[in-house]
C-alpha cells in the first residue's frame, strides 16, 4: 500500500490532541495515583468526576475521569482551532456518513462527537474553559510534574485504513514502521501541531486505546516518579521503562493506573512542521532491536483500554512483536 500523499487543505482544522475521557471504579483511588503520585493539577472535582490538567496547560482539562462500573476509554478529544472548523467538521463527518452529534460537556465550549472509520469514539471542541497556567508556579509542581498532553496511541484491526482517514482530516505522517523490504506501514504516527505525533496506530484488536502521553520536563523525574511509585504502594504499575523509542525518540515510562488505564510519560520530541518535512521510515528489523533497553512485555503489546460500546475486532494478521519474555527465553 502507498503511503498517502499529505492534504495541506484539510475540510476543517484540527490543531492537536486535547483530552481523554476514561472511565473509573475509584476516583479516590485514581486520585491517589494522577494526583498525589504523578502530580496532575485538579482543576475541578465531584462525586463524579475529576478533571485534570498538567501545569503547562492554560485549559481546564487534558484528562478527565469518570465514575464508572468498568474501565472504560470513553472518547479521545481534539481541539480544532474555531467554532466555524467545528461547524466544517460536522458537514464534513454527515457527508461521509459518519453521523456526528452535538453534546454538552462540562467546562468545554461547543462539542462535537463521532466516530472514526473504525469506530473509534473522538470529540472535537474549539474552545474550554480558561484556568491558570502553572508553569513557574514552583511550589504547585510535584511528581513528575506532567507539563501537557501530547498525543493518544490506539490499537486498531486496519492501520493502513485510519492512516488514510486521518490524512484526509490532515493530519502529517512523521514517522512509521514497515516490514524490512516493504513499505506497506504497520505503525503510523500522524501529527497536527507540528511535533511527531498526536495520534499513533498499532496493529492489535481495536479500536483501543494503548496509552494518552504527558510531557514531562527533566529526565531524572523518569526515575523520581518510579522511586515514588515504589514508595506509594504503586510500583507494578510501573509496566515499561524508563528508556529511550527510537519512533521520536524521546524518553519514556509506562505506567497503569489503578484500572489498568495505560499512560506514558515522556520528554523531548522534535519539531516537524516544514512542508517538506518527510516521514522517517524504521524497518521492523531495526526497531526491534531498540536502543539500549530491553522489549516490554507481552502485554504493553496486547493490552488496551476498551472504548465504552466499542466491540473490537481482531486484526486480520496478527503480529509477532519481540517481547521480554521472548527475548528471554532465546538468551
Ligand atoms: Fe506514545
């Protein structure tokens, strides 16, 4: 399959990741973890609901988790950049009859929710609810000191098909992964606001989201908010890293929140804005083989948040990623 040509005049304009929505059994329990350990700002909490920003962000909230009766993934959010985009994006997603809908939400202006091609649920908004941007506030940082929201990743059964869908909404292909040989993508990272990415896709049942990545400032925080999540009780939700991707190559830490909820925290990326900026290709081969750390396990492969009323389906070839456990038992 040919990699798509990028669309420099999408039908409206989306201008970044903005929030996910994940459903929880405990808020004490998720605030414990978000707040008191990885050091999220609350920016307004109920019964309910606790809505969550990093100290670099200027809008109410990058996460928001709800009470619920399962862990669910309830929708990735983005931001397009006016109302007139939103009133774009809903003719455009009627046109190609994916029925979207307006919905209320709190602290968000005007909210548009649909589906993708592969049912994956998103909303858009143009506008949310003003808070203060706590970036040289010293003494309100603590933990990791999670700056913003950066991107989502998603398991999807057809990467090839959301490459497509995406770059049409105009999204840019910065990197991607392919079989040695080939240059049919298995691995996408598609990008809006001009760093590497704001929506990556793997091969894997789905949609599910893998993970929703916060930037974080200094480096020795990786190993800081592992050493505290030892001390809090919290240190097997530690599941991958610290280490360095090569895909962007930033360093990183996966963490599970108290319902299995994937986040990544991670530092540096690079620009990547210039139109005649070309998507890095990584062959599988050579991505394998990682840079110094060891393979994650089996299961930062295989598991993922459901999305609420979202059936996964099964991809059509299943992968044969090398895992810690593999990369063990051929030592
Ligand atoms: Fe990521």
């Amino acid at each position: 399959m040919p990699i798509p040509k990028p669309n420099y005049t999408p039908p409206f304009n989306i201008t970044r990741a903005s929030h996910a929505v994940l459903h929880v059994k405990d808020l004490a329990k998720s605030r414990a973890f978000y707040v008191d350990l990885i050091g999220f700002i609350v920016s307004d909490e109920d019964t309910d609901a606790l809505y969550l920003r990093g100290v670099a962000e200027a809008c109410h909230h990058s996460l928001v988790l709800k009470r619920g009766s399962e862990p669910r993934a309830e929708c990735v959010g983005m931001r397009c950049f006016s109302e007139d985009d939103l009133d774009k994006a809903k003719f455009y997603f009627d046109k190609a009859q994916l029925p979207a809908l307006w919905v209320e939400r709190p602290h968000q202006g005007r909210t548009l929710r649909v589906n993708d091609a592969l049912g994956a649920p998103l909303e858009f908004c143009a506008t949310m609810e003003r808070k203060p941007r706590l970036v040289v506030s010293f003494k309100d940082h603590h933990g990791a000191v999670p700056q913003r929201i950066d991107h989502f990743q998603l398991l999807v059964p057809d990467v090839q098909h959301e490459l497509e869908f995406y770059t049409d909404l105009g999204f840019r292909l910065s990197e991607y992964i392919a079989a040695d040989g080939a240059d049919t993508p298995h691995f996408v990272f598609l990008q809006r606001k001009g760093n590497p990415h704001d929506i990556v896709f793997a091969p894997g049942a789905g949609p599910r989201l893998h993970h929703a990545a916060f930037s974080i400032p200094e480096s020795y925080l990786f190993f800081y908010v592992c050493d505290l999540a030892a001390q809090m009780g919290f240190a097997e939700n530690v599941e991958f890293g610290p280490g360095r991707h090569g895909p962007g190559h930033a360093l990183f830490v996966y963490m599970r929140d108290p319902d299995g909820h994937r986040i990544e925290l991670f530092n540096t990326h690079y620009q990547c804005m210039d139109i005649d900026d070309e998507p890095v290709r990584w062959d599988t081969s050579y991505v394998g083989k990682r840079n110094w750390q060891l393979p994650a396990r089996a299961m930062w492969f295989s598991e993922a948040s459901r999305f609420a009323g979202v059936e996964p389906r099964e991809p059509g070839k299943k992968g044969a990623p090398m895992t810690l456990e593999k990369y063990v038992a051929a030592e």
